[in-house]
C-alpha cells in the first residue's frame, strides 16, 4: 500500500511547539502533533472501496494487515506525522473558547490524480484538545458514521467520505444519554477523508486570541488550495472567502432541506470552510415531516438545531465567520452585504429545489403559496417524508384528486387519525396542483424521472442504522454491507432491498438510537 503524502496544512502553517498528547491551551499554531493511542486487537469491519480507489488503495491491499494496522493508529504511514487540528466555536449559540481536534487524529495529506484528500483517524485517542475526554469513539457511532458518510454522498450531498470502519478490540465507557449510567462500550475508529477538514471555528480562535499574523496565514492557505479563483493580495480576498463560503453553507442545507436531513449540531466548529457535511453525532432523518425536530438530547429544550431552522442556523454561524474575518478587512458594510444576500439567495433557492421535488418546471407567483400549504398539510398528521415525495411522482396529470390523495395515503404513520378535515386540506391542496400539473409540458414519465432524481426512495433512517450496530455488537456485519450497497443507489428502484422502503416501525418510535442521540460516542 503506497501513498503519496503532501503534507500542506502542517508544512506552510505554524505548529504548536509541544509535542506531547497533554491537554492545554494552544496559542499561535493551527495544529499540535500528536501519537495515536494503539489499539489492543484491530479488526477490519467494513471499508469503502469507492472510497479506497480514490486514494488509489486496491482492494487486496484495503484487507491487508497493514491497512487494518494503519487506519487504526497502530502503525503510522511512512514518511508521515500525524496531528490535530486547534479550533474554538459557538456551541449551541455560545461561546466555548479553544475546542480543538478532541478526538481526531490526521494521518497525513495525500495526493493522487492531482487530487488532494485529508486521512483523519476519528476515535483514535488523546489529543491536546481532548479536554476531559479520552479522544476514543465506540461502534455504534462510529457504524453511524462511516455508514451515513457514504450515504450522503451518493444522495448527492457534500461530505467528508469514510474510508474505513475498524473496531479496536478497546473497551470504551460511556454514558449513553447523560443519565448517570455509564457502561463500557466496544471501541472503534473510522477513517474520514475530506479534501480539508478546515471548519469556521479554525479562524473563530484566531481572531478571538488577537493572532492576526496566524489568522491571516490560515486565510491565504484556504484561498490559495481551496478557492483558487480568488485572485490578488488585498482585503477584498477575505470578502470574497466569506462570499464563497456563504454560498457553499447555503447550497449544503438546502440539500439537507431537500433529502429531509437533521445535523444535530450546526455548531460553528462543526461547520466546514468547505461547505461539506462534516461531524456525524446525533444526526437524523426526518420520519414524520416535523421541521421541528431534532435528534440531539442536547437540544431537546430549545430545539435550536431543529429541521427548520438549520437555515437561519447557517446564517448565524456566517455572521460569526464574518466577525472573525473582519480583522483582515476592517470594514463591515461588504460583509454585511453578503449576509443579507445570503438569506434573500436562500428563499429563492429554496423556491426552485421545492419547485422540483414537485415536479414543476414552469415558474409561477403562486408556487410559493402551493408550496407553503403543502408544508402546512405535512403537518396535520404524522406523514413521512421521505415516502410522500417518492410516490407524488406516481401521480398522472389525468388523476382524478381523490385518486391522488389514495396514492400517497402510504405516507401516513396512523391512517385512522386522517379525519374530514385533514382530508379536505389535502383535497384542496391537490386541486392546485393537478391544476398546476395540467399545466406543465413534460409528459408524466419525463416528469417523474425527474422527480426522481430528486427525490430519494432510500435514506438512512435513525432504525436503519440501529438495527446494523444490533448485529455487530453482536459480530454479524451482513447488515453494515447491505445497507451501504442499498445505499449506493439511493434514487433507484431496488427490489431486492424494498422491505427498506418503509415507514418508521412502532418500536423505533421512542427507543434510544432510533429517535433521538445524544452528543456521547
């Protein structure tokens, strides 16, 4: 197994001179060199070789003992020298000071096809930022992860990948949801590959310590290898970084918005430079159409991080990236000109995504109102999501409205709770859009691939992933497979994975892993 290791972050940019795992607060470096903790028994569970051809590992090699030995800590890549990265943040809308890689751990940089992909070890033991913690990480979210990661992707979702999901042989405790009961857990780590793991809290420290010089090397670093189309050396660079970045962050959530996507927690040092989805804790699906749900324990009470409003989230953590450049800049009308567009760019956005997962292609004023009353009707019982949009596609311009609103009756979680008036909101709601669909010039079969390719048929539901991390803690693995090849086609018919096309079941209404999760891995 050989890679090609360019190290960029830690060649140009400045290294905390202490070279131990000790926790401590670390001024004027963006990373601190650190030691992977080696694992007791390491056990390859399940790769992505997708993920492996990219970085250009063959298949014999990803089952070698060597990649077992190297993407668990136990062995380092030659030539390399791993490090984690120094970061502050706003969590949950306040300030948290120095937060930092707590347990991840980066293997190197590594060029291949004139690509550049960032190898970090999740769970792979203390670093100077780990805090009160151990910097480990269990199955089950480590399984979480390295499944959703993939999952993601081919929803056509930005994300960091997951190379690799090993289980250490380590017992980890953990306190599962914060109740007081901590139990030992098995311990794993997963390999996370992104072209940058470059988050808003990276430049959030650097501003909050006065560090302009380290600041400014960090900006200039991200221009140079990430947003290379910003050209020059004066100021107006920085306003354009935050440009670019608003505008990834907003084309990220509304592709959280169109697959039904919950982060869990938006905080600012979870929120990639690169507009990547970055972070896999309590992270969910929506079930029932409910933008306010989240599935963080955390956040239980104010629901910040909720389904709707993970836009005005975004927006929040811009402001604060904003106030963090602002000493590269020294005026605040241009970045408060890109916040202000941000929101008006994202309603308009947000229109056409609707607009296709409708199924509509001609604009008219009363979309927004169509629109709004179908969020409205999603509402009045418990519907998925997922499995409503899938089937309005099956509908034909010709359809009758009653005949309509039997097609997508599968989406109700309790039938018998859709009572006259309930029925009456959705009649009307479909006399507009048959209307509208009458009106339309693709023919229902090219309306309905299109609908299609928008509008997935399997997602990774919280029970889904639940099931898979059952089986392994009992060392059956055949589910992470198969739910990582379902997943791979997302937008497809698949007949032989249908059963997985499927409302929420009953027992995983309320139990712990299939609704909501805590922060504890």
């Amino acid at each position: 197994m050989k890679l090609k290791i360019n190290n960029r972050f830690s060649t140009e940019l400045p290294a905390d001179p202490d070279k131990t795992n000790i926790t401590r607060q670390v001024k004027n470096a963006c990373f601190s060199y650190v030691t992977p903790q080696i694992p007791a028994n390491p056990k390859l569970i399940h790769f992505s070789e997708e993920v492996a051809a990219m970085l250009g590992i063959a298949n014999e090699d990803a089952q070698s003992s060597e990649f077992t030995n190297v993407f668990s800590g136990k062995e380092l890549l030659p030539g390399s020298r791993p490090y984690s990265m120094s970061y502050a943040g706003h969590q949950f809308g306040n300030w948290a000071g120095q937060l930092g890689d707590g347990r991840a751990i980066i293997l190197a940089e590594v060029e291949q096809k004139e690509q550049f992909y960032t190898l970090q070890l999740k769970g792979a033991g203390m670093t100077p930022y780990s805090r009160r913690a151990d910097g480990l990480a269990v199955l089950r979210s480590s399984i979480r992860e390295h499944l959703c990661s993939e999952a993601m992707y081919h929803l056509g979702v930005p994300t960091t990948r997951s190379l690799s999901l090993i289980s250490t042989g380590d017992e980890v405790l953990r306190d599962v949801m914060y109740d007081g009961n901590p139990a030992y857990e098995k311990g794993a780590v997963v390999c996370r590959v992104a072209p940058s793991f470059i988050r808003f809290g990276n430049f959030e420290l650097f501003s909050s310590q006065k560090d302009l010089k380290t600041l400014k090397m960090l900006a200039d670093f991200t221009i140079k290898y990430h947003f290379p189309q910003i050209k020059g050396n004066t100021s107006a660079n920085y306003v354009q970084l935050l440009q670019a970045v608003a505008d990834e962050t907003r084309e990220l959530i509304l592709h959280w918005q169109r697959v039904g996507f919950v982060h869990g927690v938006m905080n600012t040092d979870n929120m990639s430079i690169l507009g990547l989805t970055i972070d896999y804790g309590p992270y969910g699906w929506l079930e029932d159409y409910n933008p306010n749900w989240t599935p963080n324990t955390t956040d239980r009470e104010n629901r910040r991080y909720r389904f709707g409003n993970q836009a005005e989230i975004g927006l929040w953590n811009l402001y604060h990236l904003a106030n963090a450049l602002y000493p590269l800049i020294g005026e605040a009308a241009p970045l408060e000109s890109i916040l202000e567009q941000y929101q008006m760019k994202y309603q308009e956005a947000y229109l056409n995504m609707m607009r296709h997962k409708l199924g509509l292609i001609t604009l008219k004023e009363e979309d927004n109102q169509l629109i709004h009353i179908l969020t409205e009707n999603l509402q009045l019982t418990e519907t998925d999501m997922t499995i409503f949009f899938r089937k309005l596609s099956e509908i034909k311009k010709s359809a009758s409205v009653e005949e309509a609103f039997e097609l997508i009756k599968e989406s109700f979680y309790r039938i018998e709770e859709v009572v006259d008036k309930t029925e009456a909101a959705w009649m009307y709601w479909f006399t507009q859009y048959l209307d509208k669909l009458q009106q339309e010039s693709l023919s229902d079969a090219d309306r309905k691939a299109a609908m299609d390719k928008v509008n997935p048929k399997y997602v990774l539901r919280n029970y889904m992933s639940q099931l898979a991390i059952e089986a392994a803690e009992k060392e059956d693995y055949s589910l992470i497979e198969e739910l990582h090849l379902l997943l791979k086609n997302p937008y497809q018919d698949q007949n032989e994975y249908q059963k997985w096309f499927a409302k929420r079941p009953d027992w995983a209404r309320e139990k712990i892993g299939s609704s909501m999760l805590s922060c504890s891995s």
